[in-house]
C-alpha cells in the first residue's frame, strides 16, 4: 500500500480540484417490455438496463432499473459532467408510470478520488456519518423526495445510538493507536467492515450484546432480525470510502440528479474541513 504519512503523520485530504464520482440507479415501470433497442441503437450511452425482482408495476407495465453503465470508465460519472446524462434521462421516463405501491426508488453512489480507503478516509467517514445522523439527513429529508412520504420505505432513517456513536469514535482511537504498527490495506478493511456493522446493526441488540461484552466482530451474527440498509449505507470499497444514499422516489429526476450531489458535496467538503481540524490537532501529539 502506498505510503500515507510523512514522519508518522496522518497527511491531510487535498481539497484542490475536488470533485465527486457519482453512480445513480433508476427504478422504473415503462410500456417498453424490452430494452434491447434502446441499448442496440447506443441512446443511452451512460445507463444499462437490469432486472430489478423488487419493482412491482400495474398491468401493462414493465419493471426496468437503470444504472450507470459498470464498463471501464463510466461506473461512476464527475458531478460537473452530470448534465450529460439529460438526454438518456428524457429516453428513461419516454412512457413510464410511477410504479405500484411506490416500489420504484432512486439511489446514489458516492466516492471521490480525494478520499481513498486510508486513515484520513475512515476519518472522515466517522465524522459524515455522526453529521449525517445528528443534522444533515433531516436536511436531505425537507429537500428531497423520500419514500415513507408516500408511507412506503424499503430503508430506514439513519438512527444511531449513543452506544452505536460511542462505538465509531473508539474506531477512530484503533486507527491512531495503529499508526506505527498495522495500517495496511486488511488492517483498514477491518475497521471498514466494523463501522459497516455498527451502522447497520439493530441498536437495540446491539447494546444488548455490547453488555455481555461480545467482541464487536460477532455483533453482526448475533442480530436478532436482519441488518436495513439505512438512507445512509456504506458500501465496502477497497479502493475509496463509497457510500450509497438510499430510499428516494424517482421524481424530478432532472432537477434531483443535480441538486442532490451538489449538496453531499457541500457537506462532503464540510465534513473535510472538520476531519481536517481533528487531524491537525492529532498530529501536534504524534
């Protein structure tokens, strides 16, 4: 793994030029029974069609989902190029209905080439989830199209509580602790698997397992009921720190397309400027 530190500091994310990656998933119920043309004729240069078993459409219609096509160099797309994608926006909506009992959604994938998979990076995912839950996911909420305001949510809010909260800082502490000793790529998987578990975990179990003092390696197994992915969820990458934003209807899909990346990237950048700070301050005690 490429050298993260200079003289045994944590180096700081470079904020010059910042941009984010964006993967987007489009969930659809179309008169168009088959895709086939559209792909054969390259209308939609960005998206590929798949099968999507959750999607449930009137009679008549068709379930599509439509994602950013994961060939070489388009999995994910600049947030300034996103304009681009318009007209195979304009193709995906030609004749589509809003599907039965809200079972469309719109999700977001988000990394940046900024923030790699290192201490810094899982830095700054501690701060964005612990920001995400106390302040800007109400935010994300009064601004966008969510489904339980249709009373239909296949993912829950992020809740965390204060055990679960407790529980991402003290992965903060392993990763200083960890500095000089262990920080290569398994070491720094470990830690991403354990703030996956922690924030997708029941919470009320996982306060129950913590009192009997249960090695956080185990909670996952010991759930009583399945893991949800949150409205936030992140996603194991062993590349970037890569988190899927969750649950949003597919309406206003132009104006949503633009506006939801530009505000996670306000917040993104926020959230830098904060894991900038903590890291800072860190390395005055190195």
């Amino acid at each position: 793994m490429n050298n993260l530190y200079s003289s045994n500091l944590i180096l700081l994310i470079n904020t010059t030029n910042f941009s984010l990656n964006i993967g987007i998933e489009i969930e659809v119920c179309t008169t168009r029974k088959s895709e086939k043309n559209i792909n054969k004729n390259n209308k939609l240069k960005y998206f590929i069609n798949t099968n999507n078993a959750t999607i449930k459409c009137n009679d008549g219609f068709y379930s599509h989902e439509y994602i950013i096509d994961p060939s070489p160099n388009i999995l994910f797309i600049k947030n300034n190029k996103l304009t681009e994608i318009f007209h195979n926006i304009n193709i995906i909506n030609k004749n589509s209905i809003q599907c039965k009992d809200d079972s469309c959604g719109l999700h977001f994938h988000i990394s940046s080439d900024n923030i790699k998979l290192s201490i810094q990076g899982l830095f700054f995912l501690i701060n964005f989830i612990l920001n995400w839950n106390d302040k800007y996911q109400k935010e994300f909420e009064e601004r966008f199209f969510y489904k339980k305001y249709v009373g239909k949510s296949y993912s829950p809010p992020l809740d965390l509580s204060q055990k679960n909260k407790e529980l991402l800082k003290e992965q903060k502490k392993k990763l200083i602790i960890n500095i000089n000793k262990n920080t290569n790529k398994k070491f720094l998987l470990s830690i991403l698997n354990k703030i996956i578990y922690i924030t997708r975990i029941n919470n009320k179990n996982l306060n129950k397992n913590l009192n009997k003092n249960i090695n956080i390696n185990n909670l996952y197994i010991y759930s009583i009921s399945p893991p949800k992915r949150a409205y936030l969820t992140i996603v194991k990458d062993e590349k970037f720190i890569h988190v899927e934003f969750r649950d949003l209807l597919p309406w206003a899909l132009k104006r949503t397309i633009i506006n939801f990346p530009a505000l996670v990237k306000e917040k993104y950048l926020e959230t830098i400027k904060e894991t900038n700070d903590e890291i800072e301050e860190i390395n005055k005690k190195l």
